[in-house]
C-alpha cells in the first residue's frame, strides 16, 4: 500500500508537469486563494457532486502535498464508541489539473495512521456506516487504525458537452492488541460515470450515476485462553443484541454491501449565479457470521437524499454566497430469522424489518466577503436544524431528539508579495430541545447505561470555539510553503473536550 | 433538448421513487394457539406454568427474548408471539376436571435440534404432558 502512495504522488507530479506545459501557469498564492475562500468551501460540494461539473470549478491547476498530524481529547467521551482521545498522523497528496481547455483532471492520496484511546462499546471499523448491525463489547481498549485512500477522475470537453469518470477506493486496518483483540479489514470502492451539457453561457447540468462495493471482514481473536470471558455481543439496535449469537465464538464477521446512486446538478460556468443539486443514494449491507456458513443474520438499507440551492454572487468590493441545504436519510434493518441449525446448515427462514431510523436536517449558510486592495473579510453564519427518530418494533424501544446548532465565522485573508497570511475564527451554540427516551425494560442494565450516556451527550448544550490560522510562501511563481493550525474547545457540562490539527505542506 | 432534460430528471425522480424500501406493514407476530393434553386424556380445567424454575421457558432462539405463557384455560392458551424459532419446556400444576392437582411436564422443545418454528401468522401447536412423581 505504501508503494501505492508513493506511485501516486509521482503520477501527480508528472500530471502537474504536464498541466503546465499545457496552461497559463497561476500565482500559486492566488490559485489558493481561490480554493481556500469560505465561499469557494461552500460551493465546492456541489461542484464535486458530479465528475463532468468539476471541469467548471476551477481555471488554474493546483497541487498540495502536506503532512499533518491531529489531536483530540475528551475528559469523558462524547461518543463511547471513538474513545476519548486520538491522535493520527496524516499524509495527503491531491491535485486539480487543466489540461488546456479541453480537459481537468484529479487525483488523490491519504495515508492515516493512529490510535483511538479508550473505544468501549465497539468492536468494529466503520461504526457510524454500519449502525445497528456492529459487533460491540463492555471491554475498553486501545484502536490501532491504519486508512488508504486513493480517488481519481477526469473531465473532457467535447463541444457543448462534458464526460466524466472517476473512482475512489479506501482500505482501512483497525486491531487492538490487549484481549479481546477484534481486527477488522475494510475495502470500500466507488466509481461514477457523468455527463454534463452547457446551457447556454453561464450554466451546465450534469447527471451522474455511482455504484459502491464495500466489503469488511472482522474476527475477535483471544490469546489468553483464560482470559476469553468478555462477550462480543452481535448489536441490533437501541440496546438489543442478537442473543443467540453473542459471547465469544460468533465472531468471525462480514459485511457486505452493493449502492447505487444518482444526482442531478446545475452550476454556473463562471463566477456568478444558481447552483442546484439533487442527490440520491442507497446503500445495502448484509452482515454475514462465517461460523454459521456466511448466514445473512441482518440486512441493512440505508436510503439518502440531499437537495442544495445556492447562490453565489461576485463583484468588484463584495461577494456573497446563500445555501439552503436538505438531507434526509432512512436506514432499515431487517433481522433473519435463523433455522435451529440442525444439519450445520443455518437456513434463513424469514426476515422481518425490526429497526427504523429516519434522521432530517436543513442547513442554512450565508457568506459575505469584502475585498480591498490585497485584504479580504469573511463574515459566515449557519443555521441548522436536525430531527432523528429511532425505533424498534419488538420490544418496543423509540429514541428521538430534535438538536438546533447555530454559528458564527469571522476571518480576515491577506495576500502581500509572496505570503498568503489567513486567520479565521468560528463560534458554535448546540442546543436540544426536544427528546423522547423510551427503552424497553427488557435492555440488559449495561446497555441502557450505554444509550442513557449517550442521551445525555447530545442533549447537552454545548459551546464550540475554533480559531484557525494558516501562512504560506511563495518560493517561486509555481510553488510555496505552508503551514496550517487549528484548535478546537468544546464548553460544555462534561469536562474538556478539546482538538487540534497542524499540517504542513507544499503547493504546486 | 428540453426533452432530454426532463427525461433525466423523470428517470432520476422515478428511479429514486422506486428504489425506496417501504416497510409494507408486513406481520412480524404470530397469534399462537397453545393445546395441552394428558397420557390418560384427563380434561385438565387449569394449567399453571412454575416459571419459578429454570426449566419453565418459552424462549425465541434468535433473540434469546422470553415470554411468559398465560394460564391454560381448559387444557389450551392463547399467546401473541414474535415470528421466530422457540424453545419450549416447563413443569406446571394441571387441576383436573375432577378437583385433583397433578404435577406435570412438558420437554417436547427444549434443546435447538427440537426447535418449535413459529413462522405463520396463525399456529396451532398440541403439547404432549407427561405427569411427575408427586
């Protein structure tokens, strides 16, 4: 895997050169400028939401090698499930390419590696994809990670029209070495197809479809013999487990799991107008048990849609961005209903839809940015509000919360000569107004502790301040140095809660 | 060209219409008719379960849940259960037609290989008693 990052950060120098040879090259300043704006934060996702689009999203090519390592610690957790601290070193390359005017290109790499300290409550990678259907335990330990991840696509003009193609794979390794050592291999690769047609001057719509293969295999191995007493409990939601299989021999775990997807997109071709996107997405993820013949024991859809609406307007002094953003997901999970299992074989005699999560949030953003000679000021605001409801038919359990998260974002950017100097600082309100708790008294006691702590965490309101600070150099009309600080505090009702990142890194 | 674009957006409206998973209000119980009878086809007027015991349970395998059966009323009970695969055994006091209280069993589905399926949503099953030594 390493000689992969290694190929693909030489694939990504030789493609930049190229790029060059083939284009009026940028300052390297303004080219970041351009891509590091909140506004150019904001509208980016719609941008990226189809390949054929991302031919529109920038005229200059840019390309960041950087190496970074992040930092977070929480007195008590605010996810049992993460632990309570993590510290990782990253390693990322990617890069915008134009090739001309006929073509863009990208490509990226991370390389991830670090320790999640003190995860209780979990057993498997990938927690938040897979929920309900994880393997958890009361043990607590230290999570070793180790992720890949390498994306690649490009667009090509022909007329009027924009084809694009792209694929993105990640491979993630998550073990601990203290009894009960559960590891856990993941493989997950996506690839789209798109199109895109102009309209007129200033817009293009694009479609695209995606499809997604995603495949984990996990086992929890016990090397002190007298030791192996922690039961692994196979989860099906709001606190209960697949009894039958729980304790320590059903472990050997895999998921698998196919989605498609299909979205709709309309950007401006220049730097001024309406950006709507349309998003659909379903995921199917079957959870196999490798002791009892690879049964299907559960089936997890997850269905997402996501709508966005923007506009983006620029002139000499001022630019302003509005999104309005909708998303709604639904995840289903079916339980088998296993045979005794007599002749070893384990026959799926039915299944039944036993979990249900409908989870909504509206997100409302505005940018102003006022530019003055080489100075510029942000002012952000978001608004978000999100509603989720969880429930399980038999015993009957409902959890529902409804949270609103307000925020404010100030930053001030300074291009001069040859230093890119920007400094930002954002403060968010978290707040919970509404709940609904209703668990069934059949939920072992250690469970219902587990979803009560929980409760209480996202109920919590919660203040979050992070400044952030980043200079770069030019140290030639093509490339600079740059360093970038973050620090994030949590104020809330649970002790310190605190994150911070630091990254290093150069611009070609 | 119009065309087309409607035609896109119909097809991606449809598809993800379509594509939804829609819980059609399928039947996850079972309405259970439990019969007992004796060896000696005694009427039994009441049957009582002694779930003080460890070996009283009506267990569904999978989830491991437990149910407790009502009273058997004129030797049969009703119960709504989870569809799933049961466990079934318990000792009980059985008060015949005729006033006398014996002491009875039922084993017929107390390991995995004699697994009771509960998969309809309407089962009848007949249990077989055998009395104990009082």
């Amino acid at each position: 895997m390493r000689h992969l990052v290694i190929l693909t950060i030489m694939l990504l120098a030789v493609m930049q050169a190229w790029a060059q040879s083939d284009t009026v090259s940028a300052d390297v300043n303004r080219s970041t400028e351009e891509r590091l704006s909140e506004r150019a934060t904001l509208v980016a996702r719609h941008y990226g939401q189809i390949t054929a689009n991302r031919y529109f999203q920038y005229g200059t090519s840019l390309s960041t090698v950087s190496a970074g390592w992040k930092y977070r610690y929480e007195k008590n957790a605010i996810a049992v499930w993460r632990g309570n601290r993590a510290s990782t070193g990253l390693f990322s390359a990617d890069s915008y390419l134009r090739f001309g005017g006929k073509s863009a290109a990208f490509i990226g790499a991370e390389y991830e590696n670090g320790i999640l300290d003190n995860v209780n409550w979990n057993s498997t990678a990938d927690y938040e994809l897979l929920y309900p259907y994880v393997l958890i335990s009361p043990a607590t330990g230290k999570v070793h990670h180790e992720r890949y991840s390498f994306s690649g696509g490009c667009a090509s003009r022909f007329g009027r029209w924009v084809s694009g193609i792209s694929g993105s794979y990640r491979a993630l390794h998550e073990f601990q070495r203290i009894d009960p050592r559960p590891r856990s291999k993941v493989n997950d690769l996506k690839i789209e197809a798109s199109l895109s047609r102009m309209i007129g001057r200033n817009y293009a719509l694009g479609a695209a479809a995606d499809i997604r293969i995603y495949k984990q295999t996990m086992d929890v191995s016990y090397f002190n013999e007298a030791g192996a007493f922690t039961p692994q409990y196979h989860y099906i939601g709001l606190g209960q487990t697949f009894g039958r299989f729980d304790g320590t021999t059903y472990t050997e775990t895999r998921h698998k799991g196919f989605g498609y997807g299909f979205r709709m997109s309309l950007v401006p071709t220049g730097s001024n107008g309406f950006l709507a996107a349309f998003d659909y997405s379903r995921l199917k993820m079957n959870r196999q048990l490798h002791e009892i013949n690879e049964a299907p024991i559960t089936v997890l859809w997850t269905d997402r849609c996501e709508a966005n609406l923007a506009y983006i307007a620029e002139s000499n002094a001022w630019d302003y961005t509005l999104s309005l953003c909708g998303n709604y997901e639904r995840r289903q999970g079916e339980e088998a209903v296993v045979d005794n299992g007599l002749m070893g074989e384990f026959k799926i005699l039915d299944r039944h839809t036993m979990y249900d999560r409908h989870r909504y949030c509206a997100t409302l953003n505005a940018v102003a940015e006022w530019h003055h000679d080489h100075h510029c000021i942000t002012i952000a605001s978001e608004a978000q509000v999100e509603a989720e409801k969880e429930q399980y038919r038999d015993p009957v359990s409902v959890i529902s919360h409804t949270s609103l998260n307000a925020g404010i974002h100030a930053g001030y950017r300074r291009l001069s000569g040859l230093w890119l100097f920007s400094a930002t600082v954002s403060g968010d309100y978290h707040t919970c107004p509404a709940n609904r708790f209703s668990i069934s008294s059949s939920v072992m006691q250690e469970l219902s502790d587990l979803l009560s702590y929980t409760r209480l965490r996202i109920m919590d309101d919660c203040f979050v301040l992070q400044p952030r600070l980043s200079v770069q150099r030019r140290l030639q009309q093509a490339g600079a140095i740059f360093i970038s600080l973050l620090y994030r505090q949590l104020f809330h009702s649970y002790g310190v809660s605190l994150a911070a990142e630091i990254s290093l890194g150069y611009r070609f | 060209m119009k065309t087309t674009y409607c035609s896109i957006l119909l097809m991606t409206a449809f598809l993800s219409l379509t594509s939804c998973k829609v819980d059609g209000g399928e039947n996850i119980y079972s309405e259970v008719d439990f019969s007992a009878c004796l060896p000696d086809d005694a009427q039994i007027a009441v049957l009582r379960i002694d779930y003080t015991l460890a070996g009283s349970f009506l267990r569904n395998i999978n989830t491991d849940y437990e149910y407790t059966l009502p009273a058997f009323i004129n030797g049969s009970c009703h119960i709504k259960l989870r569809k799933g695969i049961y466990l079934l055994s318990f000792d009980g006091d059985a008060t015949l037609a005729d006033g006398t209280v014996r002491r009875v069993r039922f084993a017929g589905h107390s390991v995995n290989r004699d697994a009771l399926p509960l998969t309809g949503d309407h089962e009848t099953v007949l249990l077989n008693l055998a009395y104990l030594q009082q």
